[in-house]
C-alpha cells in the first residue's frame, strides 16, 4: 500500500514538473523564469547570423568544394 501511494506521489509530481516547464501553469502563476528566452546570453553573443546559410548535403562522389 505504502508503495503504491508513493508510486501515485511521484507519477503526480513528474506530470507537474512536466507542465510547469513546458510552460502549461502560466495560467495559474506558475511558469519558469526562461520561458521566454532560452539562453539569451547566446543570443547576444552572435556575430553576423545574416551571413549563416544552409546548404544541401554533397553526393558522396563529389569532391567537397
């Protein structure tokens, strides 16, 4: 019985922290501090992202360019 009351206590505590950090509790007052921002400290430390591109994957016979 003991066991069965704290496997139910720790599913429950599991799916709260869960929605906490997804962001779901805002509603009730409850959200994480970096809800918003995701590690702005990264952002501002970016130089040129403009000049980032994407390219497509060279064919394994090509020669890298």
């Amino acid at each position: 019985m003991k066991l069965r009351l704290a496997l139910i206590v720790l599913l429950l505590a599991n799916a709260g922290y869960f929605l906490w950090a997804r962001g779901d509790l805002v509603g009730f007052g409850l959200a994480p501090a970096s809800l918003n921002e995701r590690e702005p400290q990264r952002l501002s430390r970016q130089i040129k992202p403009e000049w980032v591109q994407v390219r497509k994957e060279a064919k394994a016979g090509a020669p890298a360019p």
